[in-house]
C-alpha cells in the first residue's frame, strides 16, 4: 500500500467531494480515510488515499487532478504519507 | 493511523515556520582523477562529477513533489583538490565550476587543503591559488584545515590564510568580497559534512555517498513559544522533542534520495541552519528563552543548552547522525543576528565566546576593510584553539569588506545575506603571528 495524504481547500460549493472522489475513483485511487469541514466559508478536506493501484505514478496522478483544480478552483495538494509518519510515529 | 492534528502540525511547520532540508549533498571522491597534467586530471573530475551527480537535482526535486518538504540546495563535495593536483591546481578550480554549473548545483565544495600538521606542495599551491580560484569561479567554495586536536595549530598555516583572505576580499572588492564568503578556515574539519561553504568529500569516505542536511529555526522557535516562562528542563525536553521530529524527515529523505540513485546513505547533519528571512532565526530562538537581545550575558548558555538538546533529540531520530550538527551562528544569515550586530547588542568577541558551545564558528561575519592579515590570523588562531583544546570543530569565515569601515553593511543576496561591519580589535599582533611553526596538540589529545 502507497498512501498518500490529499488536501483540499477553498471557498465552498456543491459538490466538491463529489468531483474529486469521482476523479480518484477513476485514477483507482481507494479513499482510506475523510475529514472535512467548513471554517468561516473555506472548505477544508484531508483525504487519506491508496495510490497503488493507480495506473500513473505520483506525478501523473498530480497532473491528472489539475482540471479538477482549476474547474473547482481550489487548493488540491497531494503528498506522500511517510513524511506523516516519520514525524509522528516511531 | 495519523490523525489530523498531527498532518496539521507537520504542514504548519511547512508553510509557516520555514521548515525545510537544507541540503542534499552528493560526495564524490576524486581521488582517482589524479593525473600529472593538470589539463588531464580537470577534465577526468569533470567527466567524473558529471556521471555520479546526473541524477542528483531531478531526484531531489522528484523528493520535493512527493513528500511535499521544500529541499533548498543540492549541492556537490568533493576530495580535497589539494590531494589530486600534481601541478596548477587552477584547471580543476574551472572544471569543478564547470561541472557544478552543468548538473544545476548552486555550490560545489572541496577546492580544500588539510595542512593542520603541514602543508605538502600541492597544498602550498592550493593556498597560494585560492584568492584567483574564488573571483574566477561562481560556485566553488574552498576550504582549509589548519588545526586538530592531534596535530595542534599549523601557525605558518594560520599565517597564510589571513593573507588569502585579504587577498580574496581585494580580488571580489566590487561585489562586497563574496569570494570570502566561499572560504572557511577549520580546526577540526568534518569529512562528511554536507553544508557550504565547508563542505569536502574526505579521504576516509566511500566512493560516493548522499549527505543530508535538516533545518527548521522557525519550529523550534515556535515550540519554545509554547512553553513561556517554563523551567530549562521543559526547555529542553521541547527542543529535544522538536528536532527528533525534525530530524526524522531529514533521514526518510536521505533514505528516499541512496534509494532513488543507489547511493550509499552517508549521513543526516542535524543542524539548525538560519537563513535571512524572519522566522528562520537561530538568534530568535535564544531571544525566546527570555534575552532582550542575541549578545545579552546567558547568550552562551542559552546556545549551549540549545546546542546540546538538538543533538540529543536528533541523533535518536537517525541511524548516522554526523557532519556538524548543533546549531550555526552565522551572523549575515541570520535575521536576528543581523539585527543584534547592529545595534552594537554582539560584538566579535560574544561571538567567539559564542563559539565555544555552537557547532562550528565565526561565521559570515563582515570586518573592516583595512583590518590587517596579521588581525585576521590572530582571530583564526584563536577560534583554531578553542576547536584544539575542546575537541570540537571550529572555523573562521570572515569578510574584509573592502573600502568599508564598522557600521557600513555589505549585501551579498540569496542565503548569503547582508551584515553590518562589526569592529575588530585594531591592537597589533604582527611578532605573534610572524613566529609561524606549530602549536603543540594539547596533552589530552594523546587518548590512546
């Protein structure tokens, strides 16, 4: 298992989890965990994901979340999780 | 599984408090270059650095994507120069340029003598080069050992080395003596250490091996402002607790990078390095332990203390820790010094007492330009016997600011930074360094 920690943040609409985890889905990315919430208007969503089934690679993967950034306009970051882990686990 | 808090922490570090890798640092012994020559010999060591380092700045840059952690430098040592020339040193200075320039590395580290006993020919030629090989090059960086807590102090070393620096500054006098700022003096010098402008790929390395060097100021500043008021254990423990998080990524990504480009994983320095932009502050962090300002009497102890329990968090967080680790106190590099120097709050000789607990010297620190070789030497020879006697690494990188006298500010750009000229004490000291010779090791050196 490859994970991977997606962010996603900006001004809040209909339907942007909806976009995003159809794009995933179709990357045959599996959502591991969610959490999202709204402060003062901005949406914020951490995605934890499985990348290893995806038939990209990392920056593929990134590539094809960019129409989804710019059709949402939002904030879409993905980063591998072992920086997460190799800070906060021993 | 991590929980949100947690991925916030590590995020915030990122994008608030300027945590980063300092540096990925690719070391390459040259020794095999070696060629009566000097024509010959450059253009194996550039053939050479451009085959093992190809692959250094696009696996660097691929580790910055995924990870999502900034890597500022990628950056090149190699052998001491001064053991593979058997003539004009002057070719490979160039070719090492060159290379550095061709694989993207902002500096290249190793145009280098070890002379703490003695110099050998080609050492002396290497001295005798150095002011030429900086105004020439852009992004080579020398240094020279002068000192160990084995040998002593070679003072015809000391000697000479004050007057490479005047030298060096007259040579680069119209862009504020930068080639001074690519020179450092050692006592004590580290073979794996992956910071510029020291850094060289020493003889009893491998033939290649990934280097990393971590830093974070800002975290550890913004941890401390949690704890306001608290006793120095608590201090302590939060400094301890944040550099063993900080030094964890530096290992994952020197482990991701020997992967990446099967190289042998060197080691991870676990330095807090500053830079000039606010919130990367060595000196802010000791201001947070309750000092008006960096200079302030408990400037040393707050740095020992903090000194102390950066090595103690991170070295638990690396399988090789090694290189300098502790913290730097380079005063053009740093906002908070910077700011202290100016206003007359640290003086030169804070400083050097400031060296005596830091990790390495006096560090990018501007001096008047009519200071004297003779003065410059004094100043290496003292910071050389703290390093001796102490069994600690120590270095000098000072920068004559040509036509400029104390209170004027040079600018050098980038990480490099501004200073304001600090005064030099202007008392003679010309019999002292004319004496030259050796200065004993001292009697503890002889362990065995």
């Amino acid at each position: 298992m490859r994970k991977a920690l997606i962010s996603v943040t900006g001004l809040d609409a209909t339907g942007i989890i909806a976009r995003v985890a159809t794009k995933l889905s179709e990357l045959n990315i599996n959502i591991l965990d969610i959490s999202q919430t709204i402060l003062g208007g901005y949406f914020t969503m951490m995605m934890i994901v499985d990348i290893s089934g995806a038939p990209v690679d990392f920056d593929g993967i990134n590539q094809a979340l960019e129409p989804i950034r710019e059709e949402l306009k939002m904030e879409i970051h993905m980063q591998r999780m072992d920086i997460f882990d190799a800070m906060h686990r021993i | 599984m991590i929980e949100t808090g947690e991925i916030l922490q590590t995020l915030r570090m990122i994008q608030e408090e300027h945590f980063d890798v300092r540096t990925i640092t690719l070391g390459i012994n040259l020794l095999d270059c070696s060629d009566r020559d000097p024509q010959v010999c450059a253009e194996r060591v550039y053939e050479k650095i451009c085959l093992m380092a190809k692959d250094l700045v696009s696996t660097g840059e691929h580790i910055e994507r995924e990870f999502g952690i900034p890597i500022v430098n990628k950056r090149i040592s190699v052998t001491p120069v001064s053991l593979i020339c058997q003539g004009d040193p002057l070719p490979i200075a160039r070719a090492l340029d060159r290379a550095a320039k061709e694989m993207g590395v902002n500096f290249l580290g190793g145009y280098s003598a070890l002379m703490h006993k003695g110099a050998t020919r080609a050492d002396e030629r290497l001295l005798a080069s150095i002011p030429e090989a900086l105004s020439t090059t852009e992004r080579l960086c020398s240094s020279v050992n002068v000192a160990s807590s084995r040998a002593g102090i070679n003072m015809n070393a000391v000697r000479e080395m004050g007057q490479v620096i005047r030298k060096t500054a007259e040579l680069t006098a119209d862009r504020d003596g930068l080639g001074c700022a690519k020179l450092v003096v050692f006592a004590n010098a580290v073979e794996d250490n992956p910071f510029m402008a020291g850094a060289f790929c020493g003889v009893g390395e491998p033939e290649c091996a990934i280097n990393v060097g971590v830093s974070g100021p800002g975290v550890v500043k913004r941890a401390l402002e949690e704890v306001k008021g608290e006793p120095f254990d608590i201090v302590a423990e939060t400094i301890k607790r944040t550099a063993f998080k900080i030094t964890r990524v530096g290992q994952l990504v020197a482990r991701e990078a020997s992967q990446r480009m099967g190289i042998p994983f060197g080691i991870v320095d676990l330095s807090l390095a500053p830079t000039p932009a606010r919130g990367d502050s060595v000196a802010h962090i000791l201001e947070e332990m309750g000092l008006e300002s960096t200079g302030a009497p408990g400037t040393t102890a707050a740095l020992a203390l903090l000194n102390d329990a950066v090595k103690k968090g991170g070295v638990m967080a690396s399988n090789h820790v090694g290189g300098l680790s502790g913290a730097f106190i380079p005063v053009s590099e740093d906002i908070g010094m910077i700011e202290a120097a100016g206003k007359g709050n640290l003086t030169l000789e804070k400083l050097e007492a400031m060296t005596c607990v830091c990790s390495v010297g006096l560090d990018m620190i501007a001096i008047p330009g009519d200071t004297s070789a003779e003065t410059i030497s004094g100043i290496i020879a003292d910071e050389a016997a703290i390093g001796v006697v102490n069994h600690k690494t120590t270095a000098v990188r000072v920068i004559p600011a040509v036509g400029k006298k104390a209170g004027d500010r040079v600018e050098f750009g980038g990480l490099l930074g501004y200073a304001p000229v600090m005064p030099v004490n202007p008392c003679g000291n010309a019999a002292f360094i004319a004496r030259g010779g050796r200065i004993p090791a001292p009697l503890h050196s002889l362990r065995n």
